[in-house]
C-alpha cells in the first residue's frame, strides 16, 4: 500500500494551509469592492493608502470615523504568503519521516492562524458594519475568497500542526 502526503492528518492540514494561502495570495488581485466607479482590488487598497500617506498594512478607521478595521492587499500578501509557507512546511514535514512538534510550536502556529483568519475576516466584516451601505460600495468575489482562504488556513494550520498521528 502506498502512503501519500495526503493520507496523513498532517498532509491533509498542511494542504489545506497551503491551499487557503494561495487563495489568500490570489483574492489580493481579485475586486474586493464593487462601486459605481468600478472594482477596487485589493492590490488597489494598498496603492491608494500608500499614495495618501498612510499606513500601507492597517487602517483603523477605513469605511467611517472611529473603530473601522481594514487591512491592505499588502497586508493580506503576506499573511497569505505565511500560511502558505506553514502549509509548505507540514506537507514536506510528512515525507520526512518522524516530525514532532512541541507544544509551544504548537501553540505558536495555532496563535498565528488565529490572527491571520481575524485579519482575513475583518475587511469583510468591517464592510458589512460600517460600510457606505449596499449600491455604493459592496463586497467584491475577491473579499469573500480573501476571507475563504483565511477560514480555510485556519482549521488547515490546527488540525496538521496538532497532536495526534502523523
């Protein structure tokens, strides 16, 4: 019987991180936001934060004064890019033999799927909170994909980096 990466609980977390990571990567060039005016990717959002001055990775008030998180394509670039990486890594782990994972590696990589699925999660959210409202900026097929893949990185990322059979 032949074993592949994705017979085991790690390759198939390890795929899926790589997957949700790529989908990441993909969504930035991808419309987040459907206007009047046309599609705003998320490659946009960071030129046009990058053209006024301001931080190119996070906005704290995007869609309306006060509390209205929004991260750049830069930003989720290189979240993407990350849990990618980390998929890479539990994949390639598999044909290597015996792999154990400390439980504060564990931990380390459970800590940073969560913060790369709440910085997934939160352009849409935010839209949806404090957004213009619907008919003049709504969520583009590039933000819904952008949020699938961080979801996706992130119950990759636990369930190949966990404890249990390789």
């Amino acid at each position: 019987m032949t074993s592949t990466s994705l017979s085991s609980r790690r390759g198939l977390g390890g795929f899926a991180a790589l997957v949700g990571g790529a989908l990441m990567i993909v969504s930035v060039f991808l419309p987040w936001f459907d206007t009047p005016a046309g599609d705003v990717t998320g490659w946009d959002t960071y030129t046009a934060l990058s053209d006024s001055g301001r931080n190119i990775f996070y906005e704290h008030s995007f869609f309306e004064d006060g509390f209205s998180p929004f991260f750049s394509g830069v930003s989720m670039l290189i979240a993407g890019g990350l849990l990618a990486l980390i998929g890479l890594a539990l994949v390639a782990s598999v044909r290597g033999g015996a792999f154990r994972l400390p439980a504060a590696g564990r931990l380390a990589l459970a800590v940073l799927a969560i913060l790369i699925l709440v910085a997934g999660i939160s352009n849409l959210a935010s839209l949806f909170a404090t957004g213009p409202g619907r008919g003049i900026v709504d969520p583009g097929y590039g933000l819904y994909l952008l949020t699938a893949g961080a979801l996706l990185g992130f119950i990759g990322v636990p369930v190949g980096g966990g404890k249990g059979r390789s």
